[in-house]
C-alpha cells in the first residue's frame, strides 16, 4: 500500500486512467492466442513484410515510402523555411500536414489523416529551435483505404512513412523517432497485429497505435511511449483492460517496425528495403533493380 501512494505522488496530474494502467501494467497478459489459423499464416502478433525507401524526391529536403505489404504511403519534407506572415509563430516553427489522397482532389478524410499524423508526430518534434519559420510535410496515398471503415493501416504507413521522411531530411530536430502500427479485435475478443484484407469482416473493433520511441521516453526507463491511439469498438461495450492488452501488442509490433526505421538509415542508398518481420532472423535485403521496375516514379505520383 505504502508504494501505491509513493506511486500516486510521482504520477503528479496524470489521468486517472493512465495512472491504473501503469500500476496494473505488469500483470496484464495479451489476449493473442485463437483456435483458428490466419488466413495468411501469420502469427497475432505479426505484422505483413515491410518495405522501406528512400527514393530523394526532387526539390525537397527528404522523402520516404514505407509500406505494410501493399499498403503503402509516401511523404515529403520541406523545412525549415520561409513562412506566410499569416501563420508564423514567434516561440516556434509551425508545423503544416497535408494529405493527398489516390485520386480526386484532398477532402474531409484527407484533413482528417493529416490531424491525425500531426497529433502523432508534433511530441517528438523540437519546433522550438527554428521559431519564425515553416515546416511542411506533404504525405501522399499509394493505396486505396482497405475498408471503408477501416483505414488505420493506411494512417500507420503515413504516419510512418512521415517519421522516415523527417529522418532522411535531418533539418528538424527530435526528440524520438515515432512507429505506428494497426491492431484489430476479432468477434471472439482475439487481437491480432495488422489485419490482413480477409480479416477485415470479421472484426468488431480496432485502432492504430503511435510511440515515440527515444531513450529514457517512457516508465520505468522505458524507450517507449504512446502518443497517439485510434482505438475504437463497433460491438459491445468499451474495455479498458482490452485496451491497454491492444496497446502492449501494438507496442511489439511498434517495436519491430522501429527497429526496421533503424536497418533501413543504417543501409540508406536510396533502394528498396524488404524485411519480413516473420523470420526469427529478420534478414534485410536490398534490391535497387527491385524499385525500378513495374512502377512509375515518385515523381510521377507526387509533385511538392
């Protein structure tokens, strides 16, 4: 009891809810075991094969693909510079997210991912540094939204492919590198890692997760910390136990895609990098050919 209440003083004014799932983090067990197989063999808690480029877009300061299997999301960084009079900031840069979208011209659903990947990514920004000045990042679709209400594997790739961009352009600085990934729930309460395209129908609630991953970032000396969550349920009643369970299995695979961020800037040469997060040995393999046939250029798809 004496621990609990030398607890309770160290979390200060943190919410009541993020205060009991800490205390109970240590004996949370993940709810990913089911008696029936995915329909691509994977394990709950494995993601599709990653790809990670970085293809240096014209008349940018850095750019990234990164992609789920087959979906896949581009994105741009121009910064710091000049600034509209309008939008300047005199204690920071401002930071601007603009989505396009496969086709047809940026709507409602395009405003909303950019919401959403600034949310993400501005905690792990330092915009203090440059005051007076503008930061933009320009993310593009390269696949059509899964389902129509499910697009959190979509915003993932974005949210990651953003993360990667800020990395190849090193103009801004950060405090940690952010990873997202999607985590779906099954009519049987089973969670799994980046529903696949068959499972879709099947589920009964779901949601995107984003941590910040830098050293000393998280409790207890943690290198992990949630930033931003989409989770929602579409049957029954909302878990909390559920989510923070949905939370630790994102945190895995969290994990894998940052330490994939962390392969491809260590073999950067601006080709293609595969890694198959089902391997036991994650094997990286990079295949410039691969990245120049069968597809139009990133130019193409996107002018900034």
């Amino acid at each position: 009891m004496a621990a609990a209440e030398e607890y309770d003083e160290n979390i200060g004014s943190w919410p009541r809810w993020r205060a009991e799932a800490r205390r109970n983090l240590s004996s949370l067990t993940l709810t990913m075991s089911s008696g029936v197989p995915r329909p691509d063999n994977r394990g709950n808690a494995e993601l599709r094969p990653l790809s990670i480029s970085y293809d240096g877009l014209a008349r940018v300061d850095g750019s990234a693909r990164f992609a789920f299997g087959d979906t896949s999301a581009l994105a741009s960084l121009s910064g710091p510079i000049e600034v509209r009079l309008a939008v300047e900031q005199p204690s920071k840069a401002t930071f601007e997210v603009s989505v396009r979208p496969l086709s047809n011209v940026p709507a409602t659903e395009a405003k909303a991912l950019a919401a959403t990947i600034r949310a993400s990514l501005e905690p792990s920004l330092i915009l203090t540094k440059n005051p007076r000045t503008l930061v933009q990042l320009v993310v593009q679709s390269l696949s059509w939204p899964r389902s129509a209400t499910w697009k959190e594997g979509l915003s993932a790739a974005a949210i990651n492919a953003s993360s990667l961009a800020f990395l190849n352009a090193s103009s801004v600085p950060m405090r940690g590198v952010v990873a997202a990934v999607p985590v779906g729930r099954l009519s049987d309460g089973t969670l799994i890692l980046d529903p696949s395209d068959e499972e879709l129908h099947s589920m009964s609630g779901g949601g995107a997760f984003a941590f910040v991953f830098a050293d000393g970032v998280g409790l207890g000396g943690s290198n992990s910390d949630c930033v931003w969550t989409s989770w929602k349920s579409t049957a029954g009643k909302y878990d909390e136990d559920e989510l923070l369970k949905a939370r630790e299995l994102a945190r895995m695979g969290a994990e894998a895609v940052y330490d994939a961020m962390r392969k491809s800037v260590e073999n950067k040469s601006g080709s293609t990098t595969q890694i198959s997060p089902k391997r036991e040995e994650q094997g990286v393999k990079t295949d410039a050919a691969e990245g120049k046939e069968g597809h139009e250029t990133d130019e193409d798809k996107m002018e900034i």
